[in-house]
C-alpha cells in the first residue's frame, strides 16, 4: 500500500471515530439545558398550582390566638381558625401529635364601651383526640409550605367563612374558596380534622387518621412534595 493510500484511511478511520464522539459531546452539552427546561416548566407547574391556594394575611388579630392558648399546654405547630360570618367562629390546633378543636362562643365579639370590640371570652367547647406521628409530620409540613407560599389573588369581597392558617411566623388566609382549587381542597382538611377530634371510637379514629393522612399527602405530591 502506498503512503497516498495509507493517509486516505487513516483520515477515513478518523472521521468514523471523530463523528460519534462529536454527537456525544453534543448530546452531553445537550443534557443541562434539556434539564434546565425541564426545571423551569415544573417550577411553573408548581406556581400554578400555589396560585389557587392561599392569599397572605392582611393584618390578622392575635387575641382570639391569645385566649385559645389558655387552653393549650404548648405553643401549636399549627393553628387554623374558620371565621364565619354568622355562626360560631371554631379553631383547630396541632400541639405536637395532639389536635385540638375549640368551638367558641358565639357572637365572637361583645359591644362593650371600650372603642375596639372585646372578644367574647366564654368557656368554649373542646374536643381533643391524637394523631399519628407520621400524619401529624406531614401536616405540618403541608401547611407550613402552602403557608410559605401564599399567593393567590386576594379577593375583592370577604364574605362566608374566612380560613387563617398560621405555622411560626408565617400566615395565609383563604375566604370560602372554590371547592376544586388548592384552598378548598386545604379547608376541607380543617372539616377534617374536626370530626376526627370528635371521634370516639378507636376503628374510627384510626381509619380518619388513616384518610387524614392520604389527603394531606396528595396535596403535597401536587407540588412535588412527596
């Protein structure tokens, strides 16, 4: 073979082994982008989500918060509290694997002579039974992230039953929201959670705990918190 012949395919045998190494190169330069893409489109899809869910607080008052923590022997990982316009106002708190539910008296405020109104402080009715661990953990978890990350349009008019969902220092709030959005979805748990505090039976309490748990854990798999 002569040298003309010999440099021919040597040039061949480079472009053959050169070719798929390029389509390699290419297809691993390719990756972070297609991921990047990937990432913003579920950050998106996670945003929409949020976006049917709780609005922030708008300047929430603490006394109800302080007169139920009379009752409580700790501080609650989570307080919930439903305002309806005219009925009994009713609060859950979670104090570690306790839940609590408080029907409080009704009206909620008093007229008194004093220029703000005096909250109405008559014994309320209690109910207090207990969660597992792992339905109590994941609770906490969901409403402290929806919490964190309340951004649904706040709305024009507050009427029906207002929902104040608190978790630390953080607060969200939701106003009869619609029964297919994030809201509703995260109100009915308060309902929830409160025939489970009033359970007496120990089958019962475990398959509510039980359902408790498997909504809640949806709710977080919507937003790929599973």
């Amino acid at each position: 073979m002569n040298p003309l012949q010999s440099n021919k395919f040597n040039w061949r045998k480079v472009i053959l082994i050169a070719g798929p190494l390029a389509a390699v190169s290419f297809c691993a330069a390719a990756v972070p982008i297609v991921r990047l893409a990937l990432s913003e489109r579920e950050a998106e899809r996670i945003e929409a989500v949020y976006a049917s869910g709780l609005h922030r607080c708008r300047g929430y008052p603490d006394d109800i918060d302080t007169f139920i923590q009379t009752f409580l022997p700790a501080k609650p990982a989570i307080s919930i509290t439903a305002l309806p316009s005219f009925s009994k106002a009713r609060a859950i708190r979670i104090v570690g694997e306790d839940l609590y539910y408080f029907e409080l008296a009704f009206p909620l405020y008093k007229e008194s002579e004093a220029i703000e109104p005096t909250l109405n402080r008559e014994a309320p009715k209690i109910s207090k039974s207990q969660l597992s661990a792992k339905t109590a953990h994941e609770l906490v978890t969901l409403f402290a992230g929806d919490i964190r990350h309340a951004r649904a349009s706040f709305p024009d008019a507050i009427d029906g039953t207002s929902y104040i969902f608190e978790a630390g220092q953080g607060c969200g709030l939701s106003s009869s929201p619609p029964s297919g959005s994030r809201a509703g979805k995260i109100t009915d748990l308060f309902d929830e959670l409160a025939k489970q505090a009033e359970l007496s039976s120990a089958e019962a309490a475990k398959n509510g705990d039980t359902a408790i748990y498997a909504a809640a854990k949806v709710l977080q798999d919507d937003v790929g918190g599973g």
